[in-house]
C-alpha cells in the first residue's frame, strides 16, 4: 500500500467514525518499532486488534514473523479489506475486538501475544475489561499485550487491571510520533 492511499484510508475512516480511530493520523515507524520490540518468530501467534492500515503488521513482518501467524482484528469493513489483500495469509476478522472468544473464533488458539491499536482512552471501564478478557483468555499464561496512548498515564483504570489481574507497565516513550505516544506492556500480575 503507498503512502498515499494509507493516508486516504485513514482520513476516510477517521471521519466516518472519529471515535472508533482515536488518532489524528496513521502511527509512524518509530511506534510500530517500540510497540512490536518484544515480539519474537517462534513466541506462537501473535492477535493485533484495531489494525487499521497496517504499520503494525508490516513491521512485525519485517521483523520475521510468518504472516500466517497472524490474526488481525478489525471492524471497519473497508480496511478489513485492504488487510485481507496485503496480507493474504493472515487471519483477518472482522469484527468487535471485545467480542472475541476462542469459542467463536478458533483461530485465537495458540496466541502468544498481542498488539493492541484501539483507541482505549475512549473506552469505557467495561469495555476494557471485556476486551481485556478476551485477549488473555486467548494468550498463554506467559502471554503480554502491548498498547500505547498519547494520554501521560495508562488508559485502563487500576480498578480494572486489579479485577482481570493484570500489571501494566510502561516500557516506552516514542517522542518522534504524531502525536507523541507512549508504548505500555500488560501481563498477567504475579
């Protein structure tokens, strides 16, 4: 996909649902590095929810990942799409990411970690703990998801990652982004 046409597809998304976006524009290189920085070939599949264009899933291709070790959730139906013609191998659901569940989708089995792209800050308490209960029910117990914000603190309250019993840890800040973001690491609390 060009430059150019990642850019329209997010500015036509952005403006069809601002809310479902949460991002001014697409996230630069620097994020995709710093937020897939920990994501290894053999950790088993990794689950990318709210891909959108998909900076994140080339740089985890970039770094080695087999692409049918993919599973890419996203719930605008163009750029479900576009994931499904760049990269053909994935797995590509279309679908609410906190309507996850292994049940439904059997792909989810044998997930490693994830990558997370939603707009968390606009979401609600009871959001985030379906969404969060989705991901580490599909995750191995030594499983992490890694999400950033552009807020100064973790987007989910430490009433809810008490209640799914999980850390959340910031592990960096990617000043060279549009807006500047900070990268968070979420575990299962030891």
């Amino acid at each position: 996909m060009s430059w150019l046409q990642e850019r329209r597809q997010f500015v036509k998304a952005l403006l069809s649902n601002p809310a479902a976006v949460g991002a001014v524009a697409p996230s630069g290189a620097a994020l995709a590095a710093a937020i897939t920085e920990t994501i290894q070939p053999q950790g088993g599949k990794v689950l990318e929810l709210g891909c959108g264009t998909g900076v994140f899933t080339r740089e985890m291709l970039r770094k080695g990942i087999a692409p049918s070790s993919l599973v890419l959730v996203e719930q605008d139906s163009e750029m479900s799409s576009s994931l499904r013609t760049q990269f053909p191998e994935a797995a590509v659901l279309q679908v609410s990411a906190q309507d996850l569940s292994r049940d439904s989708h059997p792909e989810l089995h044998g997930i490693g970690a994830a990558i997370c792209g939603l707009p968390l800050r606009n979401m609600s308490h009871a959001h985030h703990r379906k969404l969060l209960t989705a991901v580490f029910e599909a995750m191995h117990p030594d499983g992490a998801m890694h999400f950033f914000t552009y807020g100064v603190r973790c987007p989910i309250s430490a009433r809810v990652l008490e209640d799914c019993g999980l850390h959340a840890r910031r592990v960096r800040f990617v000043p060279l982004n549009l807006p500047p973001a900070s990268v968070y690491s979420l575990s299962r609390a030891r």
